[in-house]
C-alpha cells in the first residue's frame, strides 16, 4: 500500500486533484494506494498534537498511524512562496519522532502555478526527509504552470505525462 500525501491543506487545491490522479495511475498498474490529505487535519493540530501533546490527539493520531503502518509514499507538494507549505512541514513535526520515515521511501511530486514547479520546494522538502533517514527516489517531477498542464484530471502536455509515468514507473520497482 502507497499513502500519497497531499501537501497542502487548502480546499479545492490542486494537489487533491493530483493527488487522486496518482492513485489512479497506481491502479492501472494493479497497486492500492491511499490518499492522505492534510485539508481533513483537525483544525488546532499545531497547538493540540505537537510537542508536549505529542501523541494525545486522538484525531490526530489517525493521521500518525497511517504513517506509522506505510512503507512507501508519494508526496505531492505545491510551491507557496518559494518552499512547500508550512502546514506539511507543521505536519511532520507533529509525526513521532525521529523514525516515523527511517528506512521507508518517498517519490517527490512538485506543483506551481508559475515555472519552477516547486524545484526548491522539493529541494528544501528532501532535506528534510534525507535527515529524517528516508531514502528519496532520485528523479523527482516537476509541474509547472500547473493551471495549464493539468486539466480535468489529466496531464495534458505529452512530455510531462511520459515523464510522470516514466517516474512512477521507476518507483514502483525502488
Ligand atoms: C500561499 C500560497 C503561496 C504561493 N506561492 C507561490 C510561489 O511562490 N510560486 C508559484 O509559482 N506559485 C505560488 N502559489 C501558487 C501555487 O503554487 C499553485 O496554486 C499550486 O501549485 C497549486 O497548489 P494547490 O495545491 O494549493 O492548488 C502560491 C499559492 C499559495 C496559496
């Protein structure tokens, strides 16, 4: 079982929509895969979960345990402000800490509305996860003007759909 992480929690975001194209594409390819959006976090988790209460949120531990039980995951990340949203590194700092990610394995997925695809994001978020002792698939996609290059459910710009597929393909035999 793949747990695909939603990056951001704002409504109706982009990352959902992608997020849910994955599990799709993991599907053709005959694997299950679950969807873990950040958007349905109990709204206090940064002031009732993290820290001295780490661990005592019972709603929030749903979350934690569904970390704790997979092996693999995908994150997809939005670019907010140069980096990836504060609310997905809110979120890692609330997991147990520090092997939640030891030893398991990520596939890094950025999003933007402008060109970057969220390269820095990306960069800044696979820092993260190498200190957290994760093992982080080498190619890592990027989606930018993602507006354009994602309609309906589908990447529409050929090369950047082989290139996701190509990627997923890769990851699923890391
Ligand atoms: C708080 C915030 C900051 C953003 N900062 C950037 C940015 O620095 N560069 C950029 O290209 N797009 C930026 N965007 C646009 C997002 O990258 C774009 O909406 C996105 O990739 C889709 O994210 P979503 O999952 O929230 O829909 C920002 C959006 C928000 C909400």
């Amino acid at each position: 079982m793949i747990t695909i992480i939603s990056g951001t929690n704002r409504l109706n975001s982009k990352s959902i929509e992608l997020s849910k194209y994955y599990q799709n594409q993991l599907k053709k390819e005959g694997l299950e895969a679950r969807i873990l959006d950040l958007s349905l976090l109990p709204a206090d988790f940064a002031f009732s979960a993290l820290y001295a209460n780490g661990g005592k949120n019972d709603e929030f531990n749903l979350f934690r345990n569904i970390i704790e039980d997979s092996q693999k995951f995908i994150f997809v990340v939005p670019e907010y402000n140069g980096s990836f949203p504060g609310v997905l590194k809110a979120f890692i700092d609330g997991l147990k800490y520090p092997d939640s990610f030891t030893d398991k394995k990520a596939l890094l997925v950025g999003i933007s509305s402008g060109i970057q695809g969220s390269a820095l994001a990306l960069s800044h978020l696979n820092d993260i996860l190498n200190y957290l002792n994760m093992h982080v698939y080498g190619t890592r996609l990027k989606i930018p003007l993602i507006e354009k290059n994602f309609i309906n459910g589908e990447i529409v710009d050929p090369k950047i759909n082989a290139l996701s597929l190509d990627q997923l393909k890769g990851f699923i035999k890391f």
